[in-house]
C-alpha cells in the first residue's frame, strides 16, 4: 500500500516541509490512513512532534487525545482539575503554532463544524495541519485548504494486493478470477483485499460489490430530441397545427430534461473527485 501512494505521501511531505497545511480527498478505503501513518513516522524520524487527531464523537475526548500525544497538560496547573475543552483548545493551540509541529486529522469529514472552526482559527494563526477527508463540504476549512485527490489504483496494482491478501490467508486465485473480483473493487485497495476474504468464503458471489457505474444518458438524449424535431417538421409540412404545438412542447420539455440531466452529472463527478 505505502509504494502504491508513495507519491502522494511525497507531496504531502514537501508541503508540510515548506510549512504549507494541505488537504488530501478520497474515497473510503483509498488508502488515506495508510498516508496519515507514513507522514507520521517520516516526520517523527526527523524529530518533528506529530499528532494525529481522529475524531470519535465526543470533541473533548479528541482534544484530550491531541493533547497527549503533544505532550500538553490536560489539567489546570494551579488547581489541579482537569481543563475545559475551551482550556484544551487554547493548550493545543500554543503547541501547534510551535515549529516543527504537525496536526494530522484523518477523517476529517467527520468532525463537526465548532471543531473545525477552532482548526480554521489555528490555521489562519500559522498552525500546520494534514487533513484528509472523504467528500468534504466545499466551506469553512476544507475551502481553504489546497487539495490533492486520490485516484484509483491502477490495474496491476489492484491485482498485486489482491495477491499479497490472497497469499496472506492460504488462497489460490487463478488469473480469470482475479479479472473477476477486480471488477468489484472499482481500482479501490481495501475493497481489493475484502473481495479475497469474501472469495475465501465463498460469500458474495454474485454481487457487483461496493463499485458504481453511471450510465452516460447524452445518447438517449440526442435520439429524443431528433425524433421530437422530426415530429415538427411533419407538423409543419402537413401544415397540421396541433402536432406542430405538440413538438414544441416535447422540445421544449426535453431540453429541460438536458439541462437536469447534465447538472445532476456534474455534480455526481464532483463527488467522485
């Protein structure tokens, strides 16, 4: 997994380097925790403090997790009782902004929008941050972060950790039902070593799996819009009025139809992006 995103975690460490936060999006299971790990352990080499936040439904346990793994106190030093999430937040906060500091945030779709809020004050305070999400919301944070996109794997990559999976649980795959089970996996790595253990059960056979496949409609489309302009002009040959209003109407109604079609497909490609 660490070669097959090698690039990516190579950009994400010359950006770090150049203290530039940066935003990494992919799909579940496209390896963004596996990037998260490797960050991790090339800046901890280095001697860079690195924490990486995972959000688990409660933002005060989170910010007590930061705070451990950065080396902050999580109690008040003169009374002794543990500090507010207002107090762990400005605690973290004067650690972050330190150099040679990093806040990794997998996950970070799931953090809700007061916890990001705090994320865009530190950012906007020079903090360096890695986050990686899943079809974050184009706002607040996420909008001010530069991005990179993961891309499927290719196909003898997906192939490669279908084998090493295969290899891992005593599994014989033969070629043609490796071709198979790579249709599931939509060139997405942990779908590829799930399909093997479904495989090595026998489950799931005949399912398509998790991968979806849009059908481009622009055919059907132009095919209707010929068929309502030839019921025009046969209208307007035969001087009939009514089958000429008639193909006004479907005209007009298809390329209404066009128009919801194409947006529903932008956005359906700005999700998968």
């Amino acid at each position: 997994m660490d070669n097959f995103r090698q690039t990516e975690i190579n950009q994400a460490i010359a950006s770090l380097e150049t203290n530039q936060s940066l935003l990494i999006v992919g799909d579940e299971g496209s390896g963004k925790s596996a990037i998260a790990a490797e960050v991790r352990s090339e800046f901890k080499k280095r001697g860079w403090t690195v924490a990486i936040a995972e959000y688990t439904g409660s933002a005060k346990n989170t910010l007590i997790e930061i705070a451990d793994q950065l080396g902050c106190d999580t109690c008040d030093p003169n009374t002794g009782k543990p500090l507010t999430a207002d107090g762990l937040r400005d605690a973290i906060a004067d650690y972050l902004y330190s150099p040679k500091t990093i806040l990794i945030c997998d996950d970070a779709h799931r953090y809700p929008s007061t916890f990001r809020y705090w994320l865009q004050d530190c950012l906007g305070d020079r903090a360096l941050l890695l986050m990686l999400a899943v079809n974050p919301p184009r706002k607040d944070l996420f909008l001010k972060m530069p991005r990179i996109y993961l891309q499927a794997l290719e196909s003898l990559q997906i192939r490669e950790i279908m084998i090493e999976e295969a290899t891992e649980i005593g599994l014989k795959l033969p070629a043609s039902e490796l071709a198979l089970l790579e249709q599931r996996c939509g060139g997405n790595p942990f779908l590829a070593r799930r399909v093997v253990r479904e495989q090595s059960l026998n489950l799931a056979q005949d399912q398509e799996g998790d991968r979806v496949d849009y059908i481009d409609g622009t055919p059907f489309l132009i095919a209707t819009l010929s068929m309502v302009g030839v019921v025009r002009l046969i209208g307007l040959g035969l001087g009939n009025r009514s089958l000429y209003i008639i193909g006004g109407i479907f005209t007009i109604s298809a390329i209404t139809l066009r128009i919801l079609v194409t947006r529903a497909n932008s956005r359906n490609k700005t999700r998968l992006e």
